[in-house]
C-alpha cells in the first residue's frame, strides 16, 4: 500500500513563473492538506481540500491555489512566484471519517524559485 | 506568540541519554501530534495522543491537557534518532494542524 506520493520531488522555477505540485493521498484517505515549510522553521497551513472543495486556508495569498480530483489526488499551483516561495511543500493525507486519525505525510516537493 | 511552542530549539545529547522535548500550546485542541521529520524533508507521525500517555519502543509522549502541555521522551537514545521533532496541535475548530519551530536533535555516538 503506498503512502502519500508527491511530484516532482525538486524543481527549480524563475520569478514569474508559475508550478504546479501534485499529491496523491494514501489508499482509503479523502482529505489532503498542504504546507509550506520555509528552511528553519515549522510548515506552514496552506489549505485543505475534501470532497472536490477547500474546505479550509491558511493565510495565503490569491496566488495559491489547488484541486481536488475525483479520485482524491490533488494540485497545488502557485502562480507569479515570488523567491520568498522557495520551500518544501509538503503534502499531507487523512480519512475525515473518524475523529482524530492518523495523518500521512509526503516526501515534500522542494522548489527552489531563482 | 506562537500557538505551539518548543523546547528546546536544538538539543544535543550522547548515546544512551534519555531525551525530553516539551510542546505548549495555547488553543483549544481536539489532538496532538509528534512528528518526526529527517533531512531529506519527508514526515513522519509517531503519535496521536488526545489524553494520557503513548508508548511506542523508547519512544513515548504525554499529554496534560488541562496544563495544554505535551512532551516527548526518548530513552537509550541513539545516533539514528537525530532528526527534527515537531509538535502539531489540532484545534476544535478544524481539522488543520498548527505546528511548532521544531527541535533539532543530534545523538553523538
């Protein structure tokens, strides 16, 4: 059973430009939610999105945004990339289900904005 | 202030030392989370505790939710253990985690 897959691992964009990074949630998990993590320092809250919708966000800009796909894999895209957006994205999967559970986390997608 | 805080930042011990390393928060959570982060960037979570204590191998954690206080204690701790340690709190208003600075924690053989 694979766990939370994310893509690509690294990646290097210019100011300007725009990435999108996917996630695909461990088997039997609904929600996934997205963070930054600067170097240093704890990640960040991004969003949440179950059943298709954002269902929650964090205090990011308009230039972040994400997909959910019927299947439960998601995007995330970020748009007029600042060098500030340099991070690790990190992933993260859950069942909404049950109360409390388990949360999986990717390998992280790094990007380096140059 | 931060919702979540650590202690301590970095911490730097020897083969065999016992280890601790606190988590307070300050909002009203419905679970917490240790996390185990190496460097290559990948997480990993080693417990869930919403009251009570856990134990898994020399790990174990402790949560006090009235003092909203958490720890983390590793015991014969070993090189292999270095790693970062974060502290994620869920509120009760949503299913978001709020994380901590993390904890830095290098076992010298």
């Amino acid at each position: 059973d694979a766990g939370v897959t994310q893509s690509p691992t690294h990646l290097i964009k210019t100011r300007g430009q725009q990435v999108t990074l996917r996630c695909s949630p461990k088997s039997g998990h609904d929600t996934v939610s997205w963070y930054q993590q600067a170097l240093g320092q704890g990640p960040q809250f991004i969003f949440q999105y179950y059943e298709e919708e954002e269902r929650q966000r964090g205090n990011f800009p308009d230039r972040f945004s994400g997909h959910q796909f019927p299947n439960y894999s998601s995007e995330l895209n970020v748009n007029a990339l600042l060098l500030g957006d340099s991070a690790l994205y990190l992933c993260a999967s859950s069942f909404t289900g049950a109360f409390g559970n388990t949360i999986y986390f990717g390998e992280g997608s790094w990007l380096t904005v140059v | 202030k931060n919702e979540v805080e650590q202690s301590p930042q970095n911490l730097t011990a020897q083969e065999g030392e016992f280890i601790t390393i606190n988590c307070s928060y300050s909002v009203g959570i419905s679970a917490l989370h240790w996390l185990q982060q190496h460097p290559g960037g990948g997480i990993v979570s080693l417990f869930m505790l919403s009251s009570g204590k856990k134990k898994h191998g020399r790990l174990i954690a402790t949560i006090n939710i009235q003092e909203k206080h958490s720890s983390l204690h590793i015991t014969a701790s070993h090189p292999r253990d270095s790693a970062v340690y974060i502290c994620a709190v869920r509120s009760t208003s949503g299913s978001r985690l709020t994380f901590g600075e993390g904890t830095q924690l290098t076992v010298n053989p």
